[in-house]
C-alpha cells in the first residue's frame, strides 16, 4: 500500500495541475483561505483517495477537490522505483 514520504521516499513532483473554480457564491461573500487535501498519489503520479482534512463553505471544498483530482505528478520514488505515497495537498483561494 501506499507509504508516507520520509527518509529515502523523494517526494512526488507536480507536471500539470488544474486551477480551481471560485464559486460566485463564495466570491460575493469574500470567502478566502485554504483547503487541505490529503491524496494517495500512486505508482503512475495519478492522485486517488481524496480525504478533505479542512474546507471551505460555499462550494470551494468541492472546486478544491474536483481541480485536484485533474492534477498529474511525477510519481514518488524509493529506490529509484516509483512507490503510491500519502501526500497533503493545499489549494489556496485568494480574492484578487
């Protein structure tokens, strides 16, 4: 199963990701802060697993989630062989 990315793991590098949608419910109300994610990226850098451990109201938990679910990494690796790691993921939501 997945590992947790200490000592010798080298941590999983993000390719591509997927900004997500500000709900107009949450911007009208000014909502701003942060959403931790916590993921199993695994072998292929492909995230599954997602487990909210702090939202926001308003829709931006969901538009954290479904943007991260688009992100792609360079998976995690030991031993030079690419592993599934627990990674904690922090999508932040700033009003211009």
């Amino acid at each position: 199963g997945p590992i947790f990315v200490t000592g010798d793991v080298q941590k999983p590098e993000k390719i591509s990701d997927v900004q997500p949608q500000y709900s107009e419910i949450a911007r009208k109300a000014r909502i701003q802060g942060v959403v931790i994610i916590q993921t199993i990226i695994d072998k292929d850098g492909n995230i599954t697993d997602i487990t909210v451990l702090k939202g926001l109201p308003m829709g931006l938990t969901e538009a954290a989630t479904s943007a991260v679910e688009q992100w792609k990494y360079k998976p995690a690796t030991l031993n030079g062989k690419p592993v599934s790691v627990y990674f904690n993921l922090t999508v932040n939501f700033q009003l211009q």
